[in-house]
C-alpha cells in the first residue's frame, strides 16, 4: 500500500494491479469516500487489462488529515498532483484521471493546470462549479452522470457538454449520484473501460 508526503501529511492511495496493464486509471474519490471503496470497479477494470489506482483524500481512509475539512480546490489539487507523481514513478505512459463528485472538481483544475501529463479525463457526478469553466484544451474527456443525480443535476452537464462538444457525456436512467456504486456500476465500468483503452491508444 503506498504513501507519499504532501504538505497537509502522509497520504495512501491504493493500486489493484495488472500484468502489462493496457492502461492506468488513476482516481480521485468524492468526500466521504476512500479507495477501499472501489474494490468492486478494480475488478470489473482487471480483465480488460486497465490498472486502478486511488487515492485516500487527506483525512479519509489511511490518509492523515481531517475528514471534516478535505482542504482547498488549490490543496486538493497539490494533492493529487503528488498521487500522479507517484502513479507515474516507475511508469513513464501518461494515465488516464478521474475523478468523482469533489474529486471531479480537483481532477478537472488539475488538468486545466497541466493537461500534457494526462491520456485522458473523467468526471463522473460533475459539480456545478466544474460546469463554470471550459474543459482542458486539447484532452479528451469523458462525463458520466446519473440522470436522478440530486447532488450534481444533470441539466448542468448537459448544457456544459452542448457548450464543449469535446466532451462525450453518457448518461444513465435511473441512477444517482454515486455511478460507481449503483446498479448500473458493471455498465458503468464498462463504457469508461472501452473510452480508456481508445483514449490511451
């Protein structure tokens, strides 16, 4: 289980790995989750050959910090910035980020930052403050949302999705705001496996 050192303590981030992976996806939770979470989509990811990496945002799973205060968008991204740092250590390829709820917020600043480190972007339950801003230039970028999504209403990301038509949204009927957690999860896993292995190749 590896860590790394950020200025607001030792953080974890988790790795489910694969043989000659065909892709790396690392991942950035919403508040409240961890990467303990995501076994489920490790799994689904595993026999197409996509590595999952996650992080314990500061104050969540094995990470130091305080669970009621996650820190920044600025602090968030620093973090995560770390996370990348480390994903790519020992393997040069870009990977692919992602991000939900909160961490969609940090994934999409950080890749506005600095968008040639990455293959691609995901964001899955979008906030309404990522919609504010254009999406990184010249970086392929898949949405999934939930149609029922309370949290982060979809009407949104449709209007920022028909601003950008660089990003491909995908859409899911009778789901919320946890994608990766839902019924719909394996058909989830699935659409952002396929649009890894294209965005990588």
């Amino acid at each position: 289980m590896p860590y790394f050192d950020s200025e607001r303590g030792r953080l974890h981030c988790r790795c489910w790995s694969v043989d000659r992976p065909a892709a790396r996806l690392a991942l950035l939770p919403g508040t409240g989750q961890h990467s303990g979470h995501y076994h489920r989509f490790a799994a689904a990811l595993r026999p197409t050959g996509i590595e999952l990496w996650t992080l314990d945002t500061a104050g969540q799973g094995l990470s130091e910090g305080d669970p009621d205060a996650p820190g920044t968008i600025d602090e968030l991204t620093a973090d995560a910035r770390g996370f990348l740092e480390l994903v790519r250590a020992d393997h040069p390829d870009p990977p692919v980020l992602m991000g939900h709820s909160l961490g969609a917020a940090t994934a999409a600043h950080l890749a506005r930052e600095n968008s040639v480190d990455l293959a691609g972007l995901i964001l899955c339950g979008t906030p309404r403050r990522v919609a504010d801003s254009a999406p990184a230039p010249g970086l392929s970028l898949l949405a999934v949302h939930g149609v029922d999504d309370r949290r982060a209403p979809i009407d949104v990301i449709r209007l920022w999705t028909a601003r950008h038509r660089s990003v491909d949204l995908r859409e899911y009927a009778d789901a919320g705001h946890d994608l990766l957690h839902e019924p719909v999860q394996l058909r989830v896993a699935a659409d952002i496996a396929q649009w890894v292995l294209t965005a990588v190749r």
